[in-house]
C-alpha cells in the first residue's frame, strides 16, 4: 500500500491533500493510506540520532557563549539519549565528565540520577 506523494505548496499540508479545498474531505481510503504510511515512516525513523545531533549543535552554542553550565546540562541530556540508544560506552563517557564536576559542586540532586545512569551503562 503505497500512495503517490505530491509536492506541498507550504509546511503541514498532508500530501494526500494537495489540490483539495480547506474544507473538502479527502476520500476515506486515500486518508487511511496517507496515515498508515506516515505512520510506518515514523517507526523507522531513528529519533535519538536526531537529537544527538541538535543537542551536539548546542554544545557548540554553548562552547561560544561560554556557558559551561548549560554545556553540563546538555552532556547529561545527550548522555541520556546515547543510553537511550543503546551506546553505553558513549553515555558513560558523557556522564562521568559531567558526575565529576556535579560531585565537586556538591549538587546532590542532580548527581543522584546521572550516577544511576551510570550504574545501568
């Protein structure tokens, strides 16, 4: 089950919606086709390495506007998403840099789940 798709005139028009009115309903079997493919193009989408990327994007940001403590945040959060991802030696290694200088700080509450993380990396 495939459906043909059309060039959009403009971001979030559905594309078995070109041509149509605002308030012309598509046909029914059209409709159920464009979901299932939107959906299946969904399920094999790798979202983490997305997110990996815009979060290293702000990594640099942060390094250029010399903002170490959101550079601390953002390595816990690409941490999580690595560990999401499966990629323990990468989280760890993320995670650690990050533990250490949340340690010295003494910042107990954040320190307590980047540790357990850790532990299941």
């Amino acid at each position: 089950m495939e459906i043909e798709v059309k060039k959009t005139e403009y971001y979030g028009v559905r594309p078995w919606r070109v041509g149509l009115r605002e308030n012309e309903p598509a046909s029914e079997e059209e409709q159920s086709e464009g979901f299932f493919m939107l959906q299946a193009k969904e399920l094999t989408t790798d979202y983490c390495t997305l997110r990996v990327g815009l979060l290293g994007d702000a990594i640099e940001r942060s390094r250029k506007y010399r903002s170490p403590r959101m550079r601390q945040w953002l390595f816990v959060q690409m941490g999580n998403e690595y560990y999401t991802a499966k990629d323990y030696s990468k989280a760890l290694n993320l995670l650690q840099k990050v533990a250490g200088e949340y340690r010295q700080e003494r910042w107990w509450q954040f320190l307590t789940p980047i540790l357990l993380t850790s532990l299941k990396c």
